[in-house]
C-alpha cells in the first residue's frame, strides 16, 4: 500500500508514524507484517510453545492466579497469543485470558477469547510479550555535519530523499550523550549480543554504578557522517509497557545493540515483501530499526540472547537419534523437522541473535530464580543488569 506523499521535510519520527500508523499505513494492509517479513512467530510454532512455558513459569512464579493474562504486544493478526493460548496445558488455559495490542483493526477470524486492544490493559498479572514491537516504535535520526554538530535528520515523504535540520537538543540531546555519543569509534557493525551480553552502566535499584557510566563512551571528536537513532521514545514505550502490569514479568524481543558498540551509521533500513529495502516513509515498506535494549531496560531488568532464552525454555536444534529412524520412522521425520525449525529460531546470525530483555514486576524473575534451580545449566543464560555493589 502507498499513499500519495506530499513532498514535505520532517523528522524520521513524525513521517514513520504516519508512513506506519495513519489511515493508509503499512501496518493498515490486510495481509499484515507476516506479508512481508518472517518473524520468530511465522518460522515455526515452536516459538508459541516456549513462549506458553514461559507462561507457565510466570504463573507458578505468581502462585498460579485465579486469572492468568497473556499480553501480546504489536500483535500483526494475533499469531502469537493464539499460539501461545493453544500450547498451554488444560488446567492453566483454564485460568488463561488473551489480550492482543495492535493499531490495525481485528481479524474477523480470531479466536472471540481474545480481547482486541489499542493499549496494554492496566494492573493485569502475567506476561506481557513484546516480539518485534519497539524496532517499529518510531524514533528521531541525528547526523553529525561538517561541523561536528548532531543535528536531526529530516526526510521526503514521497522518496525517502533527507537533509539535515536543526541541532539535537533537550531531552533528545540528554539521551545521545548518555546512551548514544556520536564519536569517532568506527570499526563493525556488532550485530546482536554474544551470549554473554555486555551491559555496561545499566540501571540498578541504587541508580546507575560509579565505575561505568551510564552508556556514556570516552569524549572523542565526532565525525561528520556518523548517526544514531534516538532512542528516548522507546525507552517511554517500554517503561509504560512495563507499568501496565501489577505483577509478573514483561518481556522485549528485538535486535538490539549496547553501548560499548553502537554501529556508527546506525541501523535505520526498509522492508518490503520480504526483501530489505531503502526506507521511504510512504506507506509502501516497513521502516524499522534495531534497539538499544540497554537504554530501555528499568532496574531489574536483564538480557539473554533468543538462543540462550530457547533453549533454557526447551528449544533445541539438536538432531534427532537416528536409531529412532528404524524403529518410528514417522517420529523421526517429525522430529527432524523439529529440529531444522528450533535450528532456525536460534542460529547465530539470525534470530538466535536477537536479544530477550526479562523484566520482572513484584515476582522473582522465572528465567532464573527458583523455578530454573533444577534445570540443566545454559551457558550464557542471563546477564544481570549489574547493581552498585557488583560494579
């Protein structure tokens, strides 16, 4: 879907909410971001299933409710929470309720269970899921010029053509200096967290460590050309997410980046039928980019990569025995597929890469504490957002 663009210059953020989120949005289309683009959902039903233990998790952590709320944030058509609700086992989706968050209208298909909602309920207990979501939150683009001066990066809605506008200020110019310098630190672009997530300065319940400042990286020339997206919008998004919930646990999945190595040229890019595309805001593409997940995480939180998050909630890659080939040859194809699937959802480079920010709310958070105490050991599990003392 494209709609007519108008030739005006504004700020990333104002053309991708419209581009993304208005009358003719992408997000508006009937065939949904799965039309475009595989998420961890569409690769395999596998994914709904851990995410269902999860769940299952969170509700023994809570001491299993008498109502039980699955929130599915940036829902596309209420594949995930319909996946999720399926998977779980009888006596807990007996206490199970579903909420889908999405700006589009309802399918007319869905499972009538599920509420439809433009926003997160309020003092719900349970898990809330955020797969994808705050990549697609819009936010500002800074370009350093000649000068050496940030300044916000305005675009043409009808060819994604840019120039450079006013100076980075204010709050915008707090939240680059703290999590996103634009200094002159070249080298690759990182991609996604090793399994050993680096978190240096997150926020802890006694305010960010002495020792590593708050993302903030050594004071060095910027250089002209360098850019950064501003994460401050997403940093609100997720805060108010998270207080959505009176208790239980909260969880963003995306491709994130962390302060000891943002990509110089930031990661701002286009999707279209399933192909990377150069991002124009009008309407005809998604306009997406990666996350700085150690910004947005609220004391407490902490980061594990999707490989290490999968397989902690029994996702494995692993081949099946072949023995099992020529006594159930079924079970064996049945299995080996399995496999390629779980393969997919936590290969290195791939999805495997993404990062799972864990933020629990009034409970112990149920990927570590107490209900993992008599799981097998993964390496690279979870990295604690660190707290004064540790630092």
């Amino acid at each position: 879907m494209r709609r007519v663009g108008t030739g005006e210059w504004r700020g990333w953020r104002e053309a991708t909410e419209e581009a993304l989120y208005g009358p003719s949005g992408f997000y508006r289309g009937p065939e949904g971001p799965a039309g475009h683009f595989r998420t961890s959902v569409h690769a395999s039903p596998l994914f709904a299933a851990a995410v269902a233990r999860l769940l299952c998790r969170v509700d023994e952590a809570l001491g299993r409710p008498a109502e039980l709320a699955f929130v599915d944030m940036a829902a596309g058509r209420g594949e995930l929470v319909t996946g999720v609700l399926a998977a779980l086992p009888a006596e807990v989706a007996s206490r199970a309720r579903g909420y889908a968050v999405e700006r589009a209208d309802r399918p007319a298909a869905l499972d009538h269970r599920i509420e439809w909602l433009t926003q997160p309920p309020m003092g719900i207990t349970g898990l809330l899921f955020a797969n994808e979501w705050l990549d697609n939150v819009p936010v500002e683009v800074a370009e350093v010029d000649a000068t050496g001066v940030p300044r916000l990066v305005l675009v043409r809605d009808d060819d994604g053509a840019e120039c450079l506008g006013e100076p980075v200020a204010g709050a915008e110019a707090q939240w680059l200096r703290r999590w996103w310098p634009l200094a002159s630190e070249e080298g690759p672009f990182p991609g996604a967290p090793s399994e050993e997530v680096p978190f240096p300065g997150a926020p802890s319940e006694e305010g960010p460590s002495d020792d590593v400042p708050s993302g903030e990286m050594p004071e060095e020339m910027p250089f002209d050309g360098a850019r950064a997206e501003i994460g401050l919008p997403r940093d609100t998004a997720w805060a108010g997410a998270v207080a959505s919930l009176g208790r239980g646990l909260a969880v963003a999945v995306d491709y994130a980046h962390f302060a000891a190595a943002r990509p110089p040229f930031g990661t701002l890019t286009g999707f279209r039928e399933g192909r990377e595309t150069t991002p124009v805001p009008d309407g005809s593409c998604d306009i997406t980019a990666h996350v700085a997940l150690d910004a947005c995480a609220l004391p407490g939180g902490r980061v594990v990569t999707q490989r290490a998050a999968l397989r902690a909630l029994g996702v494995s890659g692993a081949r099946p025995a072949l023995s099992l080939a020529a006594t159930d040859p079924t079970a064996y194809v049945r299995a080996l597929a399995g496999a390629g699937e779980a393969a997919e959802l936590t290969a290195a480079g791939g999805l495997g890469d993404f990062g799972w920010l864990l933020q629990p709310v009034g409970i112990p958070n149920p990927m570590v504490d107490g209900l993992l105490a008599d799981d097998p050991p993964a390496d690279g599990l979870l990295v604690d957002v660190p707290d004064h003392e540790e630092q």
